[in-house]
C-alpha cells in the first residue's frame, strides 16, 4: 500500500520532516517513491510547504496519508479545497471561501488559550492564592502576638497597681491591729467613766498620751514573749540515784501506797513504832499485820 507518510531529517532536539510517498513497508529512513512537501515547526522560521498537484495525484491513485500528515493538510487548508473542487466550485469561489476560512481560523486562533498558556495561568494563580494564604496567616500571627502582649502588660501593671495598694493598706492593718491590742489590754474605768458631754478640754490629749502608754507597754511585752521564747529553758538537773533517802520515822508521814511498799521491804526488827498507834488506814493496817503474820 502507498502512504504518504513524514521522514524525520534535522538534528538531535530540531528536526525537520518531509512530506513523502512511500511504500508502506519500507522504513522510516528507507527507499521513497517522492518527495511531496516539508514542515519545520521547530525551527523560527516554522514554514510548511506542499506540492498540491502531485499530492493530489497520489491521492486520486490511492494513496493514503497517515494521520499526522492528514492534520498537517487539513492545517493548511488543503483539504477544505479539494473539498469545494469536489463540489465543482469555480476558482474563484474557492480562491473567497479559502480567504474567508484564514480569516476565520486567525481570529479563532486569538482568541484560543493553548494548553501551555493554561498551565501557566493556573501556576499563576495558584501562586497568587498561596501567597494570600500566607500574608493572611502572618497577619493573624501578628495580632495574636500584639493581643498576647498586651494581655501581659495588662497584667504586670495589675499585679504593681496590687502590689502599690498592699503595701500602702500594709500600715493601716498594723495601726487597727495595735488599736484593738490597746482596747483589749486597757481595763475598763468602773466608777470614774469620763463620757463626751463631762470631758474636760484636755481630755483628747489624756487619751493620746494613754493610747501611747498603751502602745509602748503592749510593744515591751511582745519583746519579752520574744525574748524567753528565743532563750533556751534549763532543763532541771536529774537527780542522782545516789542521794541518801530521808529516814522515815511514822508511816503517818507517807502515802498509803509508800507505807506499804515500805512495809514490805524492811524486815520485821526495823518497822518497831513504824506503825502509828492513831494509824486508821486499813490498806496499811492490813500490810502490817501480814508482816508480823509472815
């Protein structure tokens, strides 16, 4: 079968096709019939031409073209003509309607966005929205670190206003807590009751000099507590288990339970007069009878 099918030719990374006619099962780079146009579209200058009679030709004997050639023919308005011929449209007819049909596909071609233009649109735009997102969120940053910063210097003027206050009620607390020491420490006047309507002129004076009396005493007392606190207390020294007992003469001059105990752990020839005759304790009585028993 006869195709008229494209030859690469040019460089690595520029090549050039032709347009030629060729047995279909010859190579790419094999054995041709003809050469029947060319087409650069990497090149600057981007010519396509064609030889028109002898493609038709090769068209009106059966030859087929492959797909990319169908397009770069339909591209160059080749076969619209053949079309309007095949219709028996006069030259000039078809010389107007190929003129109306380029001034169509260029104001189509305006106004067409390739695919390369729309990719860079949407880059574009994605940039600009990414951009966006991130201004947005560095402003937000930004004032919640002003709002943060001015929380913390709300709070540090509260906490020196707080401590300003403290430090200035700190005097009026001694003050009251002295007053109600005083009240409580001045003992109440029973018979000679100064009141506001018998106070002499002076009497104001009195109660300042009292109160301050009152002052120095309470203050000197707080100081004692404070000194015997703050000193160590001796403790008593232990007696010795050597010290001699005092003689016991009468079991009058012990406790039941000594005169006892005493009664027991003296033999019988040491307790001569221990027992009083006016003795009236029976416990006592019964421990002195049990030892003379014994």
């Amino acid at each position: 079968m006869i195709k008229i099918r494209l030859q690469r030719k040019g460089r690595i990374r520029r090549p050039i096709y032709h347009i030629v006619v060729a047995d279909s099962r010859s190579p790419r780079d094999g054995r041709i019939i003809e050469q029947v146009g060319r087409y650069d579209g990497v090149t600057e200058k981007k010519e396509t031409t064609i030889n028109e009679e002898r493609i038709s030709y090769w068209l009106d004997n059966g030859a087929k073209p492959t797909d990319a050639v169908e397009k770069i023919l339909r591209h160059e308005g080749f076969l619209y003509k053949r079309h309007l011929q095949m219709w028996g449209k006069s030259e000039e007819e078809i010389t107007a309607a190929l003129e109306e049909w380029k001034v169509a596909r260029e104001a189509k071609a305006k106004t067409e966005v390739t695919r390369k233009e729309q990719v860079r649109a949407t880059l574009i735009a994605e940039e600009k929205e990414v951009k966006k997102q991130i201004e947005q969120k560095a402003s937000t940053a930004a004032a919640e670190m002003a709002q943060e910063a001015e929380k913390a210097a709300e709070t540090k003027v509260a906490e020196a206003t707080e401590n300003e206050v403290s430090e200035e009620s700190a005097p009026e607390v001694e003050v009251e807590a002295t007053a109600e020491v005083i009240t409580k420490k001045t003992p109440p006047e029973e018979d000679g009751v100064v009141t506001e309507e018998t106070a002499s002129p002076n009497a104001e004076a009195e109660t300042e000099e009292k109160a301050e009396e009152s002052t120095e005493l309470v203050s000197e007392e707080v100081e004692s507590t404070t000194a015997e606190e703050a000193t160590p207390t001796k403790q008593p020294e232990e007696t010795s288990s050597e010290t001699e007992e005092p003689s016991v003469k009468s079991s009058a001059d012990m406790t039941a339970k000594g005169a006892i105990n005493h009664i027991a752990a003296t033999p019988l020839e040491d307790l001569e007069g221990f027992v009083a005759d006016g003795e009236t304790r029976k416990t006592v009585l019964a421990a002195w009878e049990a030892k003379k028993e014994a």
